[in-house]
C-alpha cells in the first residue's frame, strides 16, 4: 500500500490544480459523494455534466454548485442507468454537444435494494451500478481515445469483497440477495476496470481506467435499499450509524477527486481511505480481493456484458 501524502500533510482538494479547458461527466452528481467531486472538479476549471436520472435534482444540484463556486461551467444530462435506452440517448446527446471527453466518472449507485428487475431484464443493483456504466462507457469509448490522457474513474465499495460473479446468472434476478448483489455489482465494476485498462494499454493509448472507494460516507446511498421497501426501522438505523461513524461525504469523494486529478496516478490502480480499516481518511492506493484480479473472470465478464447490454467496445488505437 503506497501512501499518497505525507504524515504532515494528506492529499487534499488544495491539490487539485487547474482544470480549464477539460470536460467531465459524472453520474448521479445531484447528491453525495457526486455532487462533492462535481463541486470540486468546477470549482477548478473543469466543464462538469451532471448526468443524473432525476433532473428537477441535478438542476437544483448545478444551481448550488454555480452559487458555491464562481464562474463555474456546469450543465445537466438525462441518465438513468438502469434503462439501456436511456444510456443510448445520454451518449448520443453528450457526444453531440461535446469534442472532447476528459473524465468519465462512473459514480450512481443503488445499495441494498429489494429484488427489482428492469425493463431490460436485469436486477437493479446489478443494472445501475454496472451494467449501465459498462455500457455508458463503450458508448462515449470514442471520444474516451480521442482526447489526450483521459480518465475513467469507477467508483467500486469494499463490499466487493463479498461479492461472487454468477456467470450463469450475470443478470442477477436467481436466488436474490440484496447484500450479496451489491457486493457482485461492486465487484463487476472493478474487473471491468482493470481489464479496460488493460485493453487501453493494448493499443498504447495515453487514457487510463481506475476505480475508488469512499470508505463509509454519510450519503443517501445507504438508505437507499431501506427506503424503496419502506423498512423504517432500518433506514433509521443506517442514518444513525453514518452520522456517528461515516466521515462527510466530501471527503468520500476524496478518493474520486485524487483519481481524476492526480499526477501521481496509474492505470488499473484502486484508492481509498487509509484510516480506520479504510473507511476513513485521505486517499491511499489500497489494494482489492483476488478474486477482482482475476483475469479469466474479467474477460468472460467482459463478453457476457458486451453481448447483455449490446454494446461492443471499439479499440482503435491512437494516430
């Protein structure tokens, strides 16, 4: 584990540097950990797309964000990642308005939700927190490898550690269980990272793919399973632990923030916080389980996503 900051001084937002000129996307930047790094990511110089499901929130969202940093270019996306049609209009709308695509953070989720199953046929945690960024991803692939040194940066959690990849049931809708298929999802989305920036490195491209974890933030993420099946008991629970033991979701987003901004950071890396078993703190490079490593697991998750969502990735290398 490589320490990113010294013991006198930690990685912070201070560390960011200028950001002018360059473009980001970040799903479900309306609220948490999202809405912290588009904050932060405007605040120096970057063009930020919120691209959210709801867009009464992300446009109160970039309301905010204009009111707390000056001058700040921000504008709003439709994007509901459990809908495969809704992924296809977002990457055509964005790849219209837009040249250039400098960082792609994949950051919405859904946690702990009761089984649900969407209209293309896959459970909701494993739609929106991978399937639907998979396919986010291959569809804006192009202007990804046309813009120097771009980054995509996936948000993953540490219950990735629970997770098991069913390749039988890669749509998740078999024998449900609301923890284990976050921790799937989260898992999913790891080794869709290291083996996309494996295939980047491939055709010697200058863009990169990393992923992050928060740690524990007080976000809405946690009680989001709780409030879809109005387990009150539940939710409150999740309220008060986060509000005693999660750290602001600002520094969660610390991590993501590092990851797109960072000289220091190389493709197919992981970071998290380094305090409290990594649940708080400022960025580190962490390391993930074996099973995300695996390569043989990566590729065939790899096809399978391809041939579920209908997305093909087309690696052309660099002129």
């Amino acid at each position: 584990m490589t320490n990113l900051g010294s013991p006198r001084r930690a990685w912070g937002p201070d560390d960011i540097g200028d950001l002018t000129g360059k473009t980001a996307l970040i799903t479900g930047a309306n609220s948490g950990i999202g809405f912290e790094a588009a904050l932060e990511l405007a605040a120096h110089g970057a063009h930020v797309v919120l691209a959210c499901r709801n867009l009464d929130n992300a446009q109160r969202a970039a309301e905010r964000i204009h009111g707390l940093a000056d001058n700040s270019s921000v504008e709003t996306l439709s994007l509901d990642l459990a809908k495969l049609a809704s992924v296809r209009s977002a990457a055509r709308d964005f790849a219209g308005a837009h040249a250039r695509l400098d960082l792609l953070v994949n950051n919405a989720g859904v946690m702990a939700t009761p089984l649900k199953v969407t209209d293309d046929g896959f459970e909701l945690q494993i739609a929106t927190n991978f399937l639907g960024h998979f396919a986010l991803t291959g569809l804006l692939l192009g202007h990804l490898l046309t813009t120097p040194s771009s980054r995509v940066v996936t948000v993953s959690s540490k219950a990735h550690l629970i997770g098991r990849i069913d390749f039988n049931d890669i749509a998740g809708t078999a024998n449900y269980n609301r923890a284990i298929a976050y921790g799937r999802s989260k898992l999913a989305g790891l080794l869709f990272t290291y083996e996309l920036d494996r295939r980047l490195k491939e055709i010697q491209s200058s863009s990169i793919a990393v992923a992050v974890h928060p740690g524990w933030a007080k976000s809405s993420l946690a009680v989001s399973g709780p409030t879809m099946d109005r387990s009150g008991p539940v939710r409150r629970l999740g309220e008060i632990a986060g509000r005693h033991f999660g750290q602001a979701s600002a520094a969660g987003a610390l991590p993501t923030l590092y990851a797109c901004s960072s000289r220091d950071v190389q493709g197919g890396e992981f970071y998290g916080p380094r305090g409290l078993g990594g649940l708080v703190g400022p960025p580190v490079n962490v390391n993930s389980s074996r099973q995300s490593h695996r390569v043989d697991y990566a590729k065939k998750l790899w096809s399978a996503s391809e041939e579920l969502t209908g997305v093909s990735y087309a690696f052309v290398p660099p002129r």
